[in-house]
C-alpha cells in the first residue's frame, strides 16, 4: 500500500503555521498551529483531526512542501474519526465503483478526460475543443475518487488511483487534459505526495482553454461583464493552476472583481459542509459567499467544478447574478453562445 509523504521535522521548524493559522475554519494562533500539527504528525489525538471541515485549503497554505490535509485524513481514517455517517459515506464509494459502462470516444495519444461529471459530455463542443475531440474518455474506470479524502476514506483512492492509472495506461495516452479539476489535483499533486507512478502528462483544462482561446484569438468579441468565481476546494490541489482564471478572463473582456472571499481567501460552495457537517453551517458559508460577490458587483458567477455549479447557481441566481462554467463562459467570448 502507499504511504503519504510527510516530514514532521519540516512542521517542528515552521515559522507560520500557516495551514492551520490560515485555515477559515478553526482560527488557530501560530504556536497552536504547529504543535496541533506536530502532534497529528506523530500519531496523537488532535482537536483538528475533529474540527476540519475538510475544504483541502491547507494543502494550498503550506509552503514548505508538507502535505497537511492529507495527513489529517490518514489520521482520521486511522482513528476512525468520521466526517460523514456510515451510510452517506458507503453511497459515496459505491457512486465510485467501476461498473463497465464507461465511454471512449476516438481516443488517441492526447485526450481530454471527463472524469465521472456526466455534463462535460454535453458541454465540450465547439472551436474551443476541436483540435482534440472526438477523443475523449468518461466514466468511473477513469475517474480519480479523490472526493473521499471528504470522507476520510484514504485507502479507496490509494486502492483504486494505481487501477485508474492502469486504464489510462492501456489506452496509451502520452497526454490528458482533465476537465475535472480534482481529477487534475490527482495526476499531478496526489499521486506524487503518496510515490504513485503517472505514465502521462496531466494538463489541466485551464491551460488547454487559454491556449486555445489565443489561438482562437480573432475570434474572441470581449464579453465586458463583471464577475466573481467560485473557486473549489479541490482547486487547492492546483494552485499553480490558479492563475490562469485571471489570464482567461483577461483575454475575453471579463473584469474578475476584487473581493473578499476569493483566491487564497475562496469559500467552498456548502455542498460537502451541508451534507458531512450541517446545513446550519452550509448555510452560513453560502450566505457570506453571495453577499460577498453582490456587494462588489458580480454580475455573473463562473464555475469551474459542476457540482459547485449545481450547489450554488439557484442561489446567486436568485440575487440577479448569472451562473456559468468556465467552458460556456469562453464558448460564449468566441460568440458560440
Ligand atoms: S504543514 Fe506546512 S504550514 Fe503546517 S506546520 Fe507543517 S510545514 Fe508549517
Ligand atoms: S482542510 Fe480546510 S478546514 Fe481542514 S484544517 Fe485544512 S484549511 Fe482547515
């Protein structure tokens, strides 16, 4: 079995404590921070191991290469510390299960992966992907299951990841551009952390889509809208990612307002706090996010994950704020919207 990457020395000299002094969730000083850590580290009972709520922003926090959530979770898992009751958690790995009823499309050396998001099957058409389509790749045989680091389930990924890669392996692809940003977090960031092998080049979608969109560039008409984005947890697994959501909006015409809860700073949707730690705090979460992107004047909101989307376009449709994913946004900048 593979075992996470974890120096508690690097904890033991850390200046900042920033996972856990940053964390929006705990509110922790410095010197709490690196000992609750410390103690994680060596195997001890912690506070935290209880109180995270599992929005993966310290694997973004942690400058010095550690990999905080991740140990949380081995923690969690080891001490049987449960996020989720049971029954919540065993639908969650059974969505994941392989059933044999993935779909190829004309697959070849490069390919773009849906995961396991059934709307990217509708949604990626058009100028933006025709220099790869039709050759693509969905279904649960190809979709990374880091969702269950939520629910504190390492062993499913660190089970199923090396299968996954398998797949992927057979179809001998050399590059995938993921459409799934976690899926993205798990070929590049993951799997490293825990020594898996990746016999491809993971290419996250916000690259392809900027690239593409320069290329394209003649095509684009600026949209001239002001928006927020709402950022996903797992986007903290690909924060060398992150700039590319203002390079994209540069490019066509969308002024990105300055608000609070955005970047580093970016609140997760409420999907997995309402459903693993309460609606009350689900709610909260989701009613300081909208009044945050109203107060400065977001017109729309752009997704990059659909299950963000799904959690929030009712609500800040309901305040006058348009919600979009990312691809319809950049479909729509080369008037195929
Ligand atoms: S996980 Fe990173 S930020 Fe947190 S105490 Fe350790 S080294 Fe510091
Ligand atoms: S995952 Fe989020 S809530 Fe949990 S400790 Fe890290 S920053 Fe805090």
């Amino acid at each position: 079995m593979y075992s996470l990457k974890f120096d508690i020395n690097v904890c033991q000299t850390c200046p900042t404590g920033d996972c856990l002094v940053k964390c929006q969730y705990l509110h922790l000083d410095r010197d709490t921070a690196v000992a609750e850590m410390v103690k994680i580290g060596k195997g001890e009972d912690s506070f935290v191991l209880n109180d995270c709520v599992t929005c993966y922003a310290c694997e973004e926090y942690c400058r010095r290469g550690n990999h905080p959530f991740y140990l949380i979770t081995e923690q969690r898992q080891e001490k049987r510390i449960l996020t989720a009751p049971r029954a919540i958690t065993r639908q969650w790995i059974n969505i994941g299960e392989p059933q044999g009823k993935y779909r190829l499309g004309e697959v070849n050396k490069r390919a773009l992966s849906f995961g396991f998001m059934p709307e990217f099957l509708s949604w990626v058409e058009g100028r933006l992907f025709e220099d790869v389509m039709p050759s693509y790749i969905f279904g649960q045989e190809f979709f990374c299951n880091v969702v269950y680091i939520h629910f504190a389930e390492t062993n499913i990924i660190k089970e199923r990841l090396p299968r996954v890669i398998d797949n992927f392996r057979k179809l001998g692809v050399r590059e995938v551009i993921f459409l799934h940003d976690e899926c993205y977090g798990a070929f590049a960031h993951l799997a490293p952390a825990y020594g898996i092998e990746v016999p491809f080049k993971p290419i996250h979608y916000y690259e392809y889509l900027y690239r593409r969109l320069t290329e394209l560039k003649d095509l684009i008409r600026p949209l001239n809208i002001r928006a927020a984005y709402q950022r996903p947890c797992s986007s903290r697994l690909s924060s060398d990612q992150h700039h590319f959501v203002r390079d994209i909006m540069e490019l066509i015409g969308v002024h990105l307002v300055e608000r609070t809860y955005q970047d580093e700073n970016a609140l997760c949707c409420g999907g997995i706090l309402g459903m693993n730690y309460g609606y009350d705090l689900a709610h909260e979460v989701q009613q300081r996010n909208i009044d945050d992107m109203k107060a400065h004047g977001a017109e729309a909101c752009i997704f990059n994950c659909p299950a963000c989307q799904s959690t929030l376009e009712r609500l800040v449709a309901k305040q006058g704020i348009e919600p979009m994913h990312m691809i319809h946004l950049c479909r729509k900048a080369i008037g195929e919207m």
